[in-house]
C-alpha cells in the first residue's frame, strides 16, 4: 500500500514537472541547475589530494617536535610537492612514511633538506642561518644540524609505520 502511494507521488511530481517545464525552451544553464545538487551527493566537495596533504600537514603538526617550526614548515612544502602524496591519495601515511625513509636514506637529499630548513629558520628569526656542510662539524648553536634532523625525521617514520 505506502509503495503504491510512493509511486503516485512520484508520477504526480513527474507529471507537474513535465507541465511546468513544457512551455519553457531547454537550456543547458537551466538543466545543470536543475540537476546541480546531484553532482556532489555523498562526495566532498574538496579534491582528494587536498585532504591528504592537510591530513598529513596535521599528522606532522602533532607528532613532529620543532621548537623553531622550520623544520615542520619545510616538511609541509615537501609534503605538498612530492608526487607520492597524489599515488596514495586515499593512505597517505604511506606517502609519508616513503617521502621519510628517501629523505633519511639518501644523505645528499637529507644535506639538501636541512640546508632549507636552515634557510626558512634564517628567514623566520630574521637571522643568518648556520650551513652545515657535508663532513664538517655543525657550529655550536646550530639548532639543525645534519645529525639531529635525521633523528627527527626517524622519531617521526616510527610514529607513522606504528600508525599503519
């Protein structure tokens, strides 16, 4: 009986269209507003790629300890740039712990990010950053060195394979 009733109204709501519509040329403007609030039923309406950086720029956020935020800032840019966020749109977890482990196995590109995050610290205290160079001992009061990013970076992989 209520599916009879359904199929009434249904048919009742079709038949009004049909009449409201009939005197009225078709446009496509008029059909996509019509049919608008379909396009995103059930989909948010911020891309996928999207939702994983910001997901991961939080994960960095609460699980990374950087006093000074330059490495964290540094970290979010190459978050946002590494193709491999885009492969694993839906687990970016996994981005991360790859992008982590080529960053702390690869000792030239490890050079290359601390040297930037020695930049954004010199850029953010308006002061002139110490460049620690391959082989060399870092100054003293280095907040960044090679060695103590590279641990950083390691604390932070931890945290995210326990997380997968």
């Amino acid at each position: 009986m209520i599916s009879n009733k359904d199929d009434n109204d249904k048919d009742q709501n079709l038949a009004i269209q049909r009449e409201i519509l009939s005197g009225r040329q078709f446009s496509i403007a008029e059909a996509i507003g019509r049919e608008g609030g379909s396009f995103l039923k059930g989909e948010s309406p911020v891309p996928k790629l999207a939702q994983a950086i910001a997901e991961l720029q939080m994960f960095i956020k609460q699980n990374l300890s950087d006093s000074s935020g330059a490495l964290q800032a540094v970290l979010y840019v190459w978050v946002q740039t590494d193709s491999r966020v885009s492969q694993h749109p839906n687990s970016p977890l996994i981005a991360l712990k790859e992008i982590l482990s080529a960053l702390i196995d690869n000792q030239n590109l490890l050079y290359e990010f601390v040297r930037q995050v020695d930049q954004k610290w010199g850029e953010m205290y308006d002061e002139r950053p110490y460049f620690q160079q391959p082989e060399q001992l870092p100054h003293p009061q280095d907040e960044y060195t090679h060695e103590s990013v590279r641990l950083k970076l390691i604390e932070l992989l931890d945290i995210v394979k326990s997380h997968n």
